[in-house]
C-alpha cells in the first residue's frame, strides 16, 4: 500500500540538507569595472582595442575574470582608484611610489618606446635633443596633462621648475592646443605622436636624445579589489622582455 502522498513530502521537509562542501562551485564574483580613456594607439573605445587594451583582453579571457569596460576621462578614474567604493581600475596606468600606496598594480600589459615630444614645427627644435635643454628653454610653452606621469626621469626634472600649463582634456585636445598656437610642445611617446601628425597639420614629433626605456603600463586597482583577482590576471599576461 502506497503511502500518502501528504506524508511523502512531509518527511521530505524533515531529511537534513547537505552542507556546501569546498568542492561546490564558488559564489560569482561581480563584475569589476575596467575605465580605459579613447586614446589611440593605447586604447581604442571601438572593440575595445588597442596596444595596452588587447594583451589585457585576451589575459581576462584566459582567467576567466568578470569585468566591463567603461569610458573615463584620466583624472576621474584617479579618484575612483583613490576610493572604496566599488571595484575599479584604470587601464594603462604608470606605476610610482605614491600611486602604489594607494591602489595595486597588476603586471605590465605594455612597454612604451622611450618618451619624446610633440611640438609646433615653427618652434625648429632639431635632434639631438635632451630633457633638461626642452625643459630649460623658458620662452617656449610647454604643456602637459594633470595627474599624468611622464616617467620617473622627465616627472623629476619638471617637479625642479615652476609648473607648467596643464590640461585634463584627451591627448587629441593636447594636439589640437599645440596646432591652434597655444601651447608650443608636450611630452609625448612616439606611438601616439606619430599618429596625431597625420590628423594636425603644422605638428612634429622629436625624440629625447637621452630618454630612458619607456614606462610600462599597468593595470590600476583600487585596494577594494581582491588580492587573489590581480594574481589571476598576473598569471595570464606574457611576460614583457624589453
């Protein structure tokens, strides 16, 4: 005689669940938001793309890591670093001592050529050219972008003198100062200078004659990302020989 169905799911109700044993899949990890800033050749929004964006994606798909990318301008995803709120990183950024108190840095994802200029032309500045001669010459307006660093060598020679004009816009904005006479040369890594003396008339590119290897470019996190996240992701990206 078959029981009632009523005392079948009653004693169904009484039998113990089973624990969650070390072996059940882990909880999903929400996503972290990647902010990356549309600055060809580094990286392009449309894809997203890029010399710095691509080693990354393809390390974040090896890992198997959650993440979205966002557009946001440099000094933004700075604060956001700067934060606890949330999990974010800012794609591509220079490792220093005073960034590294404050977020985590992954391995690098891009090594850059050593650091030249972009200049108007009319200026006439011929190579070889070194650091401390561009940045002696007093009569010429130089131009950088707040909070960005240059590289540890050029970053300390322009903290020696009174400071510069600064801008927060796109490397594009930079340029397009440059080529309507408001400012006269910016520091600049040759990737990207070559590609805006196509798209701005009157605009040069020059290398430092004494330029140290160029900085590598890192993932940025703030300290809200987990350890273990970074160290995912570190075991993906090749290694960078030069």
């Amino acid at each position: 005689m078959h029981r009632p169905l009523a005392l079948v799911a009653l004693l169904a109700l009484l039998v113990p669940r089973p624990c969650i044993s070390e072996s059940d899949p882990p909880q999903i990890m929400p996503e972290i938001a990647l902010h990356l800033q549309d600055r060809p050749p580094y990286y392009v929004l449309k894809g997203p793309a890029g010399l710095v964006v691509m080693p990354l994606l393809q390390a974040l798909q090896r890992a198997g890591l959650p993440h979205r990318f966002e557009h946001t301008p440099a000094l933004r995803q700075l604060r956001l670093i700067e934060s606890d709120g949330g999990m974010h990183c800012g794609v591509g950024w220079f490792r220093n001592e005073e960034r590294a108190t404050k977020g985590r840095f992954s391995k690098a994802l891009y090594q850059d050529q050593p650091l030249g200029l972009l200049m108007r032309q009319e200026l006439g500045w011929q190579a070889p050219l070194r650091m401390a001669e561009a940045l002696a010459e007093r009569r010429v307006r130089l131009l950088v972008k707040a909070g960005f660093s240059y590289g540890a060598e050029f970053d300390r020679q322009l903290a020696a003198l009174p400071p510069p004009a600064k801008i927060t816009g796109e490397m594009a904005t930079v340029a397009r100062m440059l080529a309507a006479d408001r400012a006269d040369w910016t520091p600049m890594a040759p990737e990207e200078a070559q590609l805006l003396v196509t798209q701005f008339a009157g605009l040069r590119m020059l290398s430092f004659a004494d330029a140290p290897p160029g900085g590598r470019r890192h993932l940025y996190c703030n300290k809200a990302v987990p350890e273990a996240w970074l160290k995912r992701l570190d075991a993906e990206l090749p290694e960078i020989k030069r």
